[in-house]
C-alpha cells in the first residue's frame, strides 16, 4: 500500500496526500462541519449517525443493509454462482475481449 495516495484539491490546484493524510483531512472536514451546524452531535447530525450505527453494529452485528455484509454477499455469490450480468469485473474484462 506503500504506492497509494489520495489527491486533494483547492481552487482548483491539486496535490498527492498519503491515504492516512487524506483520510484525517476528510475526518477534519466532517467535523468542521458538523461542529458549524446548528445543533452540532445532535440526535440528527452525520457524526452521531454514524456512531449510533457503528454501535449497533457491535452490539447487534451488522444487518442487510450494510455495505460490508452486502460486498461479502455479493462476493461469495459470484463464488457461487460466477459473475452475473451486471458485475463490474466481468464487464471490464469483456471491455478487453474477455467473454465469460
């Protein structure tokens, strides 16, 4: 992972940011905002979200609707069953020739 960066830009000057850069930046940026909105860690705010269902997730497990159950679900089907129609692997490798 040594070789992955992100890019941040401002007025429309960009430059390359390792990920844990990136990732502190965007974390950063979501709290400004949160703590600039009227009822900053309200009940209703991106930050208490998301904590309130990284919670549940421990507590409970993860459900359906989460995104990581979701990918490993898709995952073990294309396993399963290979890759469907619509599966982004399949039509990148039949944009190159490859027919499945």
């Amino acid at each position: 992972m040594g070789d992955s960066v992100g890019v941040i830009c401002n007025s429309g000057a960009c430059t390359d940011v390792d990920p844990v850069t990136a990732l502190v930046l965007i974390a950063l940026d979501q709290l400004i905002k949160e703590l600039n909105s009227k009822e900053p860690f309200g009940p209703n705010g991106e930050i208490v979200k998301a904590l309130r269902t990284a919670w549940n997730d421990i507590a409970n497990g993860p459900g359906d609707n989460n995104d990581i159950v979701k990918a490993l679900k898709n995952a073990w089907d294309d396993i399963n069953h290979g890759l469907g129609p619509n599966n982004d692997i399949r039509k990148a490798l039949e944009a190159l020739g490859l027919k499945f």
